[in-house]
C-alpha cells in the first residue's frame, strides 16, 4: 500500500481538502505504527522530567486536532477535548486503551467532516480560540494537519528512543 500522499485525489473534494485528508491518513499511519502498540509503561514512559510521554503526545494531536476541527467543520467538541494541551501533554496518565480510543473516534469525525468542504468554503473566515480572533478556514484545517504531523514525527522520535 502507497503512503497516504501517493495515492490519487479523494473524489469529489477540492485538492486542498484531499490532500488534508491523505496527511491525517498519514498521522493514523504513524500513530498505529509508532504508538499504539506499546505497553502501558512504555506508552507513557518520559525520557527526561518535564518531556511529553507518546500518551501525552497522541491526547494532545487528538485534542487539539478536534479543537482546530471544531472552528471550521461542524464537530462538537466532547468535554475531555475542552481540557486543553496542559492535561494532554503533562496530565497523569490514564489507560492507554482511552487514548488510542479517543483518538480513533476522533479521526472517524474529522475525516467526513472534511469530506464535506466544498471549494467556495475554504477561503471563508471563521472565529478561531476563545477570543474569537478570525482566520480562512483553509488556514485553520491546513494548520490541524501540520499541527498533527509535527507531534506525529516527536512519537516517532520519543519511540526510537526506547
């Protein structure tokens, strides 16, 4: 199987859209490769005081992912999402079966939800944080998916170092 960006366009999406689409295949990918897999210890095993554990990491990509979602799709936000990136990343640890859950659930909403754009929506604003500070929905969705591979990449990293 090809990775995520050397597939063809995902039909009936604008290119913006199925390649967001092909990046947080990618993420999933990562995530079931690198992280999922662990046992419990080493799930949330930190290689220094104050680093983010692969437990923490993988909250925080599903968190925030459906936080930055929430502004431009039409997702509700479940109350744990609201906790913010201080509990995911430094939080106490909690069954590594909630997280990896948590995370699929999320994916199973982000993904039709982008299926759904169409082309004259992506360059509309739209009120991004609590202060509302608007940006172009482009923007937003293209940020969820840079957000999501960059902390991809430090599970990647934080496994290797096992």
């Amino acid at each position: 199987m090809p990775a995520p960006f050397l597939e063809p366009l995902v039909p009936g999406v604008p290119p913006a859209v199925s390649a967001w689409i092909q990046g947080l295949k990618e993420v999933a990918l990562h995530l079931e490769r690198w992280a999922f897999d662990l046992p419990e210890e080493a799930f949330w095993w930190r290689p220094k005081a104050g680093a983010n554990p692969i437990g923490g990491l993988v909250r925080h990509i599903t968190g925030s992912s459906l936080r930055l979602g929430s502004y431009a799709l039409p997702l509700r936000l479940p109350e744990w999402a609201r906790k913010g990136r201080e509990w995911e990343l430094m939080g106490e640890p909690e069954p590594k079966e909630a997280v990896v859950a948590r995370f699929h659930e999320a994916w199973e909403a982000l993904l039709p939800a982008l299926r759904e754009l169409k082309e004259e929506d992506l360059g509309k604003p739209v009120p991004v944080g609590s202060q509302g500070v608007e940006a172009p929905r482009a923007h937003v969705l293209h940020h969820l998916v840079e957000h999501a591979q960059h902390h991809a990449g430090q599970v990647i990293y934080a496994r290797k170092l096992l």
